[in-house]
C-alpha cells in the first residue's frame, strides 16, 4: 500500500464518519416515541389551535396516540418519518377492533392506517369511536 492509498483511506474514512456524524446530528433515522401521556397531550394541543386534551390512549409501543378533550373531541397522533402528526378523529375514520387492538382508518388515505395496541382499553376507546360514528 501506498503513501497515497493510505492518505486516501483515511480521507474516506474521515468522510464517512462525518456523514454518520451529521445524519445523527439531523436526527435522520431517529426511531420516534411517543414517551407518556404528556407528550401525547403536547402534540395534540400544538396540532389544533384550542385543542385541550385531557385523557390518552397510547400505544404500547409508542408509534401512535388517540388524545381526547373534555369535550368529548379526538386526535389521533402517531410518528410520521422522524416526526409526527396529528389529525381530528371524525365520523369519516373507520375504527375496527380486534382483541387488543384498534385499527383506524382515516379518509385522509395519505395519512395511511394506524393500529394502536391499547390492551384491556381498546374496547372502550372503539366504543367512543361509535359514538362519533352514531351520534
């Protein structure tokens, strides 16, 4: 090995550690959580202007959350790339139960179908997307 070839492994290498460096930097392949119910709230509120949550359904993983106000209101928040989003629950969201599980399905196809793992929970919370449903 030459003195150049050596000089150019190093360049590479230092290359490639400095893009590891500024991927982590920009938060790029960040695997984002919803950590506690706060946050859940925090995302909710700075989605919709007004919007006050005051009960949580988080998934146990943390990929998603439904927030609910004291009026009887919903969002749905869930990660979306290294960030999340929100959107207000309506009589437009399919829900569909299974055990466990609660699998919502907004009409807004691009925000694509989240299925939130909620336990014992997930009945009451597919309940209360009846009622938005019927009411």
């Amino acid at each position: 090995m030459t003195i150049a070839d050596l000089i150019q492994l190093g360049v590479s290498l230092a290359a490639v550690l400095f893009v590891a460096w500024l991927v982590g930097r920009m938060g790029l392949g960040a695997d984002p959580r919803i950590a506690d119910d706060a946050q859940a709230i925090r995302l909710a509120e700075e989605a919709e202007a007004g919007f006050r949550g005051t009960e949580v359904a988080r998934d146990r993983a943390g990929f998603a959350a439904l927030v609910r106000n004291a009026e009887g209101r919903m969002m749905l928040v869930r990660a979306h790339g290294n960030h999340f989003a929100a959107r207000p629950v309506d009589p437009q969201m399919m829900a569909r139960l299974d055990k466990d599980f609660l699998t919502l399905i907004p009409a807004e196809r691009s925000f694509g179908a989240v299925t939130l793992n909620l336990g014992k929970d997930a009945g009451a919370w597919a309940a209360r997307m009846r009622s938005l449903t019927h009411g």
